[in-house]
C-alpha cells in the first residue's frame, strides 16, 4: 500500500469518491509535476532550446496545475463536489496539452518521451476521478 | 503602474489577451491566496474552530488554485487558449464556494468577512478574463 | 526506476549531485508534501481539533516547503550550490519540527502516526542531499 | 492599508512578529513570485534565449520559494521561530541568486531590470523579517 492511501485512510472525514480511484490520481499528479518540471529544465538545457519554448512553458503549467490538483484531491473534510470537478478537469486538459506538445519531440528528446507518457497516464487517472463523481 | 502590469509590458511574447485584465487578475489571485491562507489560519486560531472547518479546508483550496491561477496567467509565451479557460474557470469556482463559505461566517468573524470580499473580487476578475478569452 | 530517476538521467545538463540521492529525496518530498496535506485535513476532521491546531498549521508549512524543495531539487540547469542547500535545509527543517509535533499526537491519531514517519524519511533524504553537497 | 495588513489583523492568534514587517515581505514574496515567474516567460521568448537559460531556472525557483514564503509568513497559529527563520532565509538567498542573475542581463532585457529591483527589494524585506525574529 501506498503512503497516499495509508493516509486517506486514517483520515476518518466521510468520502464521496473511492479512495483507491483518489490514491493513485494524486499520486500520479506528483508524479507529473516531477516530470514536467524536469522536461522543462531540461528543454532548456538543450542546444535547440529555441524549439521547445512551447513544450517548457505548457510544461510549467501542468506542473503547476498537477501540483495543486494532487492537493485538494488529498483533502477530505469539507468536499466540495464542484470545486473538484473543476479542478481536475483544468488538469486533465494541462495534462492533455502538455502530453501531446511533448509527443511532437519525442522523437528527438527522450526526456519529452517519458514525460509525454506520465502526462497520458495523469490524464487518463483525472478521467477515472471525474468518472467517479456523481 | 503596479509591478504585474510592467512586467507584462516587457514580455515581448504575442499576447492573446488584453494585459491590463490580465494584470488585474493576476494581482487579485496573488491577493486571495494571501487572504484564504491566512483565513484559513484564523480558522485555526478560533475557539469554535469546530463550525469553521468546511471554512478551513475551502481556503485551503482556494488558495491553491489562485496560486496556479496566477502563475499560468504569468506566462505569455506558447499561449494556449482551452487550458488558460480551464484553469481561470476552476478558479472562479473555487473563489465561489470559499466565498459562500466565508458570507456564512462574516458577521462572527472579521476575517471571514475580509476574505470573502476578496474572494468575490477574484471570482469577477477571473469572469473578466474568462470574457476576454475568444 | 523510478520516473523521477528516469527524469533525471534524461536531463543532460551536468549535475553536481548524485542522481539516486537527488530522486530518493525528491520522490520522499512530494511523498511528505501529500501525507502533510491529508493530516492537515485530518486535523480539521477530528473532534479534538482544537488540539491539533499547531499540527495542522506546522503540517502545512511542511507540505508547501516540500513542494518547493521537489521543484528546486528536480532542475539540474543552472545549478546554483548555496540556493539548494539553504532550500533543503528549510525542508530539514520543516520535516523536523512537523515530525516532532505529529510524535506528539502519534498514539491518539493513526495519521498523525504515519505523517510523523514521512516527516523523519524525508528529514533523513534531506540531510543526505545536505551531505553530497560540497 | 493592503488586504494583508488587515487579515493579518483579523487574526488573533498570538503573533511574536511585528505584523507591519511581516505583511510588507508577504507582499514582496507575492509581487517577486510574480515577477520572476513572468521573467523567466519573457526570457523563453527571448531570440537569445540560450544566454538566459541560467537567468530562467533561478527565477523558476526564486518563484517557487516565494510563494512557499508568503505562505510561511501569513499563517500566525502555531508560530515555529526556526521553522520562519529557516524559510525565510532560503527566501533571502533565491532573491540575491536570481537579483544578481537578472542584473547580468538587466541593460538587454528590460524584464531582467524591472525584475532585479522586484527581487532586492524582496531580499530586503526578508532580512528585515529575519532581524525581527528573537
């Protein structure tokens, strides 16, 4: 078991959502706010720094939005059903934009390459949240 | 002149968006972070800190996504226009509930009643953006 | 390997730190950020909240001094020697004093009880960083 | 007087810090995250970019640490006096590696001048928060 879920399940605050489905979202946001934050750093360490300005600063966005998505998703008093939509929503389309931007040099930089794969899988565990809110 | 807006006049990067609305935003979503953290924290400080915790943990939220909100709206180079929406849109939401939260309080306690209006500052100013996204 | 170890072998700026020490406590930092985030609200949760207000509120510096030292320590580009240690150091800190206060309520409250053993990995992952630092 | 001076005042938790110094570094910390996040944006955009890319990644953290700082700063429940010191020391450190980065570009780039003040400037109010801590 993860420490994500160790915790959501000491925290005794009645859930709305399945805990296991909260888990691994908000592990999975850390997860792409580490990667996006490198492949940032390291578009700008490359020689064609130029053409990757684009894939940097969408990056920087979904690191940030990841990061603050990862936090009220590890929040359980006080739910708010529409606040949460919302946020996760404005994550997985930051996790979208970022992932296919990465996918135009993943070709050529392996770093856009495994960062466009852990932006496609945040993505798709936004979606599985979303799913779960009803 | 405030420091948001003339440094939004030095990036040379094609803006899609009008910078004095966006400068405007950008200082109120700095401005609710400050207020809901320490809302948050006066919160805390409150001997019937057991009616404020829905209070509390709106806050929290709130900060965080005016934070990001901020930040995404920081950057001009490599616009892009859907994740902008979403971002500026869950932070309208989150300044609606933590402001509604807050109006609940406002007549107990001053900080309640302070952040609350900063809150519905923020939520207008975010809808102004929102407007101004085409 | 983790993503973050993947990330980090991707980026070819040159490092000063070892990559394995730098993934460890990157990886124990957002781990620490989240537990800190869900004690927090567990906090608020209790009926014994007001016991946990100074937990709750050294809980939160933790979370946001971890980010920030996960975000720091994730960018090889432009290392800056005495910039990183002052931030680890902080994060050090911030672990040691969460971790003390979460001890004192260890017994009492199952969250408390794990967010103090995070605190004191991250604490240990921080002072290793500190120690390759020369 | 500012929003924060008066939440800070609607917060009666026991201060050990003079609120005027404190609210005045909060602000700072608000308007130098900004600033830096904004700069090291117009450096991505630069045709020169490569010669930013040190420039870039201190703004990034200086950006990061700020924001953590403003919200050290503006919770008073629960005061830690190593914890404050310690952050606002690393914060006192991103400002001078980031101010003095900026300074090197500051007659190229009007978003490096503008920024090197807004990063003084907040080193300042820094040193004067850590002269207040007994």
């Amino acid at each position: 078991m993860t420490t994500t879920m160790a915790m959501l399940d000491t925290d005794l605050s009645p859930t709305q959502l399945d805990k296991q489905v909260l888990a691994r979202c908000i592990d999975t946001c850390f997860e792409c706010a580490q990667a996006c934050t490198t492949c940032a750093d390291a578009d700008l360490g490359e020689k064609m720094v130029a053409d990757l300005v684009k894939c940097a600063r969408l990056n920087l966005d979904c690191a940030d939005v990841c990061g603050t998505t990862a936090r009220v998703l590890s929040r359980q008093t006080g739910y708010d059903r529409d606040l949460t939509r919302s946020v996760v929503q404005a994550c997985a389309q930051a996790c979208q934009v970022s992932g296919d931007e990465c996918a135009r040099h993943a070709q050529m930089h392996e770093h856009c390459r495994v960062c466009e794969e852990v932006c496609r899988r945040c993505q798709q565990r936004c979606e599985e949240v979303l799913a779960a809110i009803v």
